[in-house]
C-alpha cells in the first residue's frame, strides 16, 4: 500500500513537466547566496524539473553525485549555527526554529529557500540529513501538535510540563509564576504573556492545563510563526498539497530523510560492482564480513561516507544504487 502511495505522489508531481533539468551554477563559497537568488529567478515550471547541478571552476556532468554533494553542503551551511536560523538541542540531538522578534525580509526569504530546498529533495529522490522533531511534518501536514511532540523536542522541557500537570501540591507557593513565557534569542531574553494580560494571571491547580496547552503552542506555533510559513511556502511550492496529503506525516518524514532501518543483508544483494570485481572476488568478501560486523553507529557513518546520508531511502537499502568499484587502475585499490 505504502509504494502505492508513493507511486501516486509521484506522478502527481511529474504530471505536465516536459522540459528535462533546472540547472544551477553554484560557487562552493557562496552556496547559500547563489543557490537562493537563482532559485528565486525560476518560476513553479522550472522547479519541477530534473535538478542538475554544476559547481563553477569544476569539470564534471551531475549524474547524482553532484546533486547530492550539493544538498549535503547546503544543508550542513544552513544549520550552522553562525546564521542563527534554527537551534539545536543538545538532548534531544533535534532543530527547531530559531525564535527571532525581529525577523526581516531576508530571514523570511532563507527559510522559504529552505524549505523549497526540500521540496527538491523530495522531488529529486535525495535523501537529506536533517534532525527535526516529527511536529515539523505534522505541521507541513496541517496536523495538531502537542506536548507529546515538544516533548521530542525538549524532552527535559516536556518532562517538565508533565510534572505540573501531575502535581498534587500547592502549586501557587511551589511553581509561584504567570501565564507568561521567556525565550532567549540571539544573547537576549524576551518575555511573552500566553494570553492577553498574562502577566496578571497566576498558574494554579485549575488552570495548570490551559497553561501547559499555550506554552506547547507558544513553542511550536506561535513563536516560529513567520519563520514556518515561509518554510512552508516554500516546500510546497515543488510538492503540491494534492500530491503531499496522499501521506502521514511520518512517511512525509521519510521521503525526506529515509528510513533509520539498515539492512546490510539487503544492501549486499542489490550491489553492483564495476572494474573487474565481483561478489565472488575475496577484498568483496572481506569488505562485507566486515560491514556486516559493524554496530549500528558504524554502519550508518559507512553510509554517510559512500552516500552522504545515513539514512535508507524509501523501501530500504535495497532501493539504494550501491556501486563497489575499483579506484583507478590499481587492481589493489
């Protein structure tokens, strides 16, 4: 049911796309700025065609390995943390959204790239290695989020809310606080009333449920509301909603990133070699005894290396295009 699905997205997606490539000529040093203004110079048509990309200075043609060293590059850039546009938790190893008061134009337009930047991905069958909670698909999906995903976020945050749902004390003299919320953002801590005159509003036994309800909206709505709009906009720009509501948000997850299951087993069966070497030949033998002895962490940094994601796309390591050949003429590289 679940390639159905897929199948269907698709070819709702190619349907009426006739040119073949969106061409873009990046310098690597300026990925992010050349990448957003040609982006921004092609209309909806152009997007929807085979992603090709060249780096200046740079022989080669894109048959995949380019393409996917670009989205590898652009997208460890734009979660540098020098641009300040997501945070990253420490103990939940996941992004969010930078909280930014002052969000300008040229904010607003990094994270419509972003977000258009996946659109592509998905588009062009590449897998990215990104760390968003499951909220961020759930809201490209027009689903609820609640405290259970902010809790995926900031599990210490969300384990914190928990336990003031449960209290049986004096929650008055215990948690002594308003319906209000501050947030740090670039050195700087701001303050927020939950609700008008929040600043009035003790939290008690009763209310303790509401407040939990506008402090996980707080942190997955409204602090990051223009920031995810534009985000938004610009996925779907590539992956249209008639197209993209055929999913849930978890399988919107992994045609993004890919499935966290790896099948070595799987992987070794769908392999192609290329130079002379077979799966018969002894340093292919050797190479799969020891991929196969590796722990879960060691196998996905062997992918990360040979793809740049670690990852498995849709329908697992089987559907991954895994070519072992030899470097060069050497017979013993």
């Amino acid at each position: 049911m679940r390639h159905e699905l897929q199948d269907a997205f698709f070819r709702a997606l190619f349907q009426g796309v006739n040119s073949p490539y969106l061409v873009l000529e990046i310098r690597r040093d300026y990925i992010i700025a050349d990448t957003l203004l040609q982006l921004e110079e092609k209309s909806i048509h152009d997007l929807k065609k085979q992603l090709r990309v060249q780096f200046v200075g740079e022989e080669g043609v894109d048959e995949g390995g380019v393409q996917k060293e670009f989205f590898q590059l652009i997208v460890r850039e734009i979660f540098d943390p020098k641009y300040g546009l997501f945070n990253y938790n420490e103990e939940s190893r996941l992004c969010w959204f930078s909280h930014n008061p002052v969000l300008d134009n040229v904010n607003v337009r990094e994270y419509k790239l972003i977000g258009l930047l996946l659109g592509l991905a998905v588009y062009n069958s590449v897998i990215l290695d990104l760390h968003f909670p499951l909220a961020l698909y759930k809201k490209l999906m027009n689903v609820d989020v609640g405290l259970s995903d902010l809790k995926q976020l900031d599990p210490t945050l969300g384990k914190g809310l928990e336990i003031l749902l449960q209290y049986d004390g004096d929650i008055e003299a215990e948690y002594d606080r308003s319906f209000q919320v501050s947030v740090e953002s670039f050195g700087h801590v701001f303050t927020y009333d939950l609700k008008p005159n929040g600043a009035e509003i003790q939290l008690t036994k009763d209310n303790r449920i509401e407040f939990v309800d506008l402090y996980t909206k707080f942190i997955l709505d409204v602090s990051v509301k223009k920031q995810f709009e534009a985000f938004k906009e610009g996925f779907m720009l590539v992956c249209q909603d008639s197209a993209i509501k055929i999913f849930r948000p978890e399988e919107v997850e992994q045609l993004i990133c890919g499935c966290s299951d790896l099948d070595f087993e799987a992987l070794e069966k769908s392999t192609v070699y290329d130079g002379g070497w077979t799966k018969d030949s002894d340093i292919i033998k050797y190479f799969w005894e020891i991929a196969h002895s590796f722990s879960y962490e060691e196998k996905k940094k062997l992918l990360f290396f040979a793809t740049g994601s670690d990852r498995a796309p849709i329908g697992g390591l089987s559907k991954l295009q895994f070519v072992i050949a030899k470097n060069g003429g050497d017979s013993d590289r």
